[in-house]
C-alpha cells in the first residue's frame, strides 16, 4: 500500500489522536490545527478521504471524523514503528515478567497475558533422593537458587539406604549442570548405567518427569479492563489456550509483533490489538508476553515501555 508523504502525514495524526486512551473520531480541523501540519482543513479532508478509500478510515457516523480501521490500526504499526527491531531476544527474569504486567495494567488499563518460564528450561545444580514414607522416596532437582522441582517415586523391592544413596549419585551423574530436559534425554541413554534393582524405577520417573515437563502455565492480568469495557460477564478463552493461538500465528517471530483481536479464536476481542513479545532463557524460547488492548489505547506509550525494556537489557 503505498501513501503519498501528505497522507502519511495526516495518517498518523489521526492515529496519534485517536490512540490517546480516549477513542474520538478525529476531525480535520483538529489536524489542521497541530502544530508542524500547516495544510488546511479542505486539504486534510481531501487526505482522510482518500485514506478512507484505501481502507485505512472510516467515519463512524455521517459527518463525524474517521477512525481507523482494523487494517489501518494494524499498518500503522507495522509501516510505523520498526517492530521486529524492539525487545529483540528478550532475556527476563521471571520476577520482572510479573511485575511489568502489574504495572502496565495498571498505569495503561490493559490486560497482560503471560506464559511463564518453562520447566524443562531450569538447570540443576544437585539432586537429592530422600526417604519419604513408606512406599515413596522423594527426589528434589535443586536449582543454584535453592529452588527445587519435587517428585515421588515408588523405593525398589529391596530398599535400602545403601541403594537409595547409589541411586542419588547416578542421578546427579544424569542431571549435574544439566537443564531437565537434557536431563530426561540423558536418563534415558543412560538408563543401562544405573544400578539394575532401580532401573524399572526410571520407567515411572521418565512418565512422571515428562508429565511435569509438559505443564503450561500462564498469568492473566488486568482482565477487568476487558469485562468492564465489553460490559459482559462472560468468560473470555485467555491464558494458555489464548497463547498458544498467538503462538501459531508468530512462530519464529522475535521482537514485538502485532495482531488483532480479530485474527484469534475469540469474538470478544473485535477492536482490540495483541502485543506480543517473546522472551528466552539461557538462550531457549520460553514463551510469549502479551498486551490485549482495546485500538484507542496509548498504543505508542506502550511500545515505548518495551522500547526501554531492550536499553535496559536482561
């Protein structure tokens, strides 16, 4: 789509006022009146209208100033701002993720939708095999943080304390320094290594290792903001059946990217814009941090604060 340098111009004015938080159709006297424009307010109609021909306006009522339309809100974004080049392979802490969705709910009115850190992505430092009942030892894959995944397994027939410590070495033979997945991979090359009255054991743990592994899990924020804007009680499809459809839709897609509400499985969300970053850890894809916000929202604010983000880096 290709725009003369005037309806560019006047373009992202109208995108600018109407992206403000407030939503109002924008006049062409309005424009016509900014500082820097100095055109008048026939030429500006003349550029809206031609604008609207494009498919980029629409007048909401007769007489009324333009609005953009979907396809316009997601052009400009596109044409605009040099999105792929934001927050490029973000590395957060996990602490920041939620606290950035805390407060960009709060300061923009906007819903956050964000997938949390995988297991599978946590390095252990140390395993340790405890005796915890009866039928059970207990394993616990600590992290250098002191932080620990925790699993049950059935003890062997002949259990011991002998072989429940010769169990606890092969384990952390398997796992030292190595992320749980890695770790499951090598578990299972390595299962002819371990003592012979545990290895029917690595059957359960493998089951119960991946069942863990394979976990999503997410945090919604802010999700009054759409229920008290669409003035419904129904439940919206957030979450993690919500991230994995932004997912599909921006396989391999790094930096900030940029949907509509439109172009996901959710009715509701007509009018709204997804933007959606994803973040690594120790250079492996996580999952996707993303702004559900309604088309008047201060959209360019928004971006600025993952501009910031990237200065500040990891």
């Amino acid at each position: 789509m290709k725009l003369s340098a005037r309806d560019k111009q006047v373009f992202s004015a109208v995108m600018s006022l109407y992206c403000n938080g407030e939503g109002v159709p924008v006049a062409s006297s309005k424009i016509a009146k900014m500082k820097g424009m100095a055109i008048c307010s026939a030429t500006v109609r003349n550029a809206m209208a031609r604008l609207e021909n494009q498919g980029l306006l629409f007048s909401p009522h007769t007489s009324a100033g333009r609005v953009p339309s979907d396809i316009g809100i997601k052009y400009w974004l596109q044409e605009y701002f040099e999105l792929d080049n934001i927050a490029s392979y973000w590395q957060p802490e996990q602490e920041h993720l939620v606290t950035l969705a805390h407060s960009l709910s709060q300061q923009y009115q906007v819903c956050c939708v964000v997938g949390l850190p995988q297991v599978s992505s946590q390095k252990v430092f140390r395993v340790e095999v405890l005796d915890f009942d009866r039928k059970h030892w207990l394993v616990l894959l600590i992290d250098k943080a002191g932080q620990s995944q925790n699993i049950c397994i059935n003890k062997p027939a002949d259990n011991s304390d002998e072989i429940r410590y010769q169990f606890a070495l092969w384990m952390n033979t398997v796992f030292s320094q190595q992320t749980l997945k890695e770790g499951l991979h090598r578990m299972r090359a390595m299962a002819n290594s371990a003592m012979p009255n545990c290895r029917e054991l690595l059957k359960q743990w493998t089951r119960e290792l991946s069942l863990q592994l394979g976990t999503d899990n997410s945090i919604v924020v802010g999700e009054r903001h759409i229920y008290n804007r669409l003035e419904q009680s129904n439940d919206l499809s957030l979450g993690v059946p919500f991230l994995h459809q932004v997912e599909d839709r921006l396989a391999f897609r790094d930096g900030l990217s940029v949907l509509l509400g439109s172009e996901v499985d959710e009715a509701n969300l007509s009018r709204y814009v997804i933007l959606s970053v994803p973040y690594f850890m120790d250079q492996e894809y996580q999952s996707r941090f993303c702004v559900v916000c309604p088309a008047e929202a201060p959209i360019e604010s928004i971006i600025e604060e993952f501009t910031r983000i990237e200065q500040k880096g990891p």
